[in-house]
C-alpha cells in the first residue's frame, strides 16, 4: 500500500483480517454473561513480542507510552525506519488484540517509507489477559457495565473498535454501523 491509500480502503481491509483475526464469537451472550466473561478496565499490560528488535530504551519507551492506553491495542513499526517516525503506529481500544494488530499493521504499512514490512512489537492487553469466549474494547467494557439496560443490546464493529448499545439489536447494529462506516457490526450482548 501506499502511503496515499485511503482511510475507507485501509477499514475495508482490517475488516477483511478481523474476523481471522480473533473475533469468533458465534452468538449473542447475556448481559450477565457478558459481565463475568470481560477484564475489568484497569490495569492493562503491555506484552513486547519477541524478536521486537528494539533497543531496551526504545522497548522501556513504548511500554511506559503502552500502559497509559485502553485495551486491545497494538503497536507497530517500520524495521528499516526505527521508532520516532510518522509509521509508528499504535491501534488501541479494539474488541481483540489480533484486531489491534491488524490494524497497526494497516496503519503503518500505508504510512512506511522502507523496504521492510511494518511488524507489531508491542501489544497492551487486559492485566491478566487470558483467551475467552467475549472480549470487548476497554471503552465497550465500561459502558457494558455502565450504561447497558435489559432489555437491550450491544453491537461491535471487530474491524474498527466501535460500539454501539441501544434497546434492541436492530438498533444497536443500525447505531453500530454509523459510527464504524463499515457493515461488520455483529450484536455481541443481547438480552
């Protein structure tokens, strides 16, 4: 890609990646369900991956600068380009991390000037992360138990991060579909 391509062509394409990339859940869950199956919003850990490359400044950076972001995020660089340029690219507040990944990754590789393929280096994740059946962005997690109301809703766009509740899933998916300006928006929790 290049570093003109369009924004709705780089949605286009981590909306074709995020369903790969992690977001499997069949049907909808309850509001209770869905209470006790989310992370709590705070803390979050930032994960570096291995073989990052990074100097030990630059990862300590990255990780100070992580751990002030909502979860599921990613970040990702240019190899041949190093940290403090335009390429660098964090995606945070996303339903799963390998949805962040996707799109750091589509961020960055429309903004990269070397020869290398963008890679993520560093992922911030719910403290304790481990896989479950529902994972919902840090945003979507506190108005699950803020704002939720039975009967009612929640959709996600696993492509862009957003959100949507509203009283029926009709409605939540309508709303949903507005704010991502894309068709991937699924009902997650319904009751």
């Amino acid at each position: 890609m290049s570093a003109r391509t369009p924004k709705s062509a780089l949605v286009a394409l981590v909306a074709l990646l995020a369903p790969a990339a992690g977001f499997a859940q069949s049907a909808p869950v309850s509001g209770a369900v869905a209470q006790e199956m989310v992370f709590a919003p705070e803390p979050v850990q930032v994960e570096m991956v291995e073989g990052h490359g990074l100097s030990e400044a630059d990862a300590s950076a990255l990780q100070m600068v992580g751990s002030g972001q909502p979860y599921y995020g990613a970040i990702a660089i240019s190899p041949d380009e190093g940290l403090m340029v335009e390429a660098t690219v964090a995606a945070v507040n996303h339903h799963t991390a390998a949805a962040a990944e996707a799109a750091a990754i589509a961020g960055c590789e429309a903004k990269r000037k070397g020869k290398a393929a963008c890679m993520v280096v560093a992922r911030i994740l719910p403290e304790g992360w481990t896989a479950r059946d529902l994972t919902l962005s840090r945003d979507a997690t506190v108005a699950l138990g803020k704002d939720y109301k039975t009967p009612g809703a929640l959709a996600v766009s696993p492509a862009t991060g957003n959100f949507a509740l509203a009283g029926s899933a009709e409605a939540a998916l309508a709303a949903c579909a507005e704010k991502a300006k894309t068709d991937d928006c699924v009902v997650a929790v319904q009751d």
